[in-house]
C-alpha cells in the first residue's frame, strides 16, 4: 500500500485507527509516515519499574484441571487458625473469541 500511494503521488498517511493497540509496531513499520512528529510520552517514568521478586512464581493455566489443582493447593497451603482472616485470590482471565461466518 505504501509503495501505491508514492507510485500514485499520494502522501502518506499521517494518522490511522486500529481497534487493537497490538498492531501499532506493525502500522509504523509499514508506514514510517506514521512516527513523523511523534513524541513518546513515558505516563509513568516518574515511578520505579516493577520487578517481580525472585519468590514469586507467575503460571499460566489453561485448562478446568489445572484451574481446580491451583485453587486446591492454594486453600490447602492456608493454616487452620486462619478463619479470621481474609484470604483473597486473583484470577486474570482473558480468551480468543472467534466469530463463525457462515455464507449461504
């Protein structure tokens, strides 16, 4: 597309909208155009970066077995003269959705 709009005269875009942020490194790549002028704002380089400390162990898990294990493990590692306290656990979930288009 880039080479069309220089091989047509046109200019390049300077501006173009995505839904999803991930294709900004892709957009800017194919169209340099789009970095002109540009100033990186840091929001937060007033902060210190996170570091997650060595203790802490981040998984992944996909499937209801692995979910349940977790959750087991988690409520078993809780001592018995707990009950006045709150325990809290977070879950992140995120999944693909794909939309079936059916031509007839």
């Amino acid at each position: 597309m880039r080479e069309s709009l220089e091989k047509y005269g046109h200019s390049q875009p300077a501006l173009f909208y995505t839904d999803n942020m991930i294709d900004k490194d892709f957009l800017e790549r194919c169209f340099p155009s789009l970095r002109d002028g540009v100033v990186p704002v840091e929001k937060y380089s007033h902060l210190p970066t996170l570091e997650i400390p060595p203790d802490v162990s981040i998984c992944v898990i996909k499937s209801v077995n692995e979910i349940n294990t977790a959750m087991r493990t988690i409520i078993q590692d809780i001592p018995d003269n707990s009950n006045q306290q709150r325990i809290v656990i977070f879950l992140d979930s995120e999944w693909n959705v794909e939309f079936l288009t059916v031509v007839i």
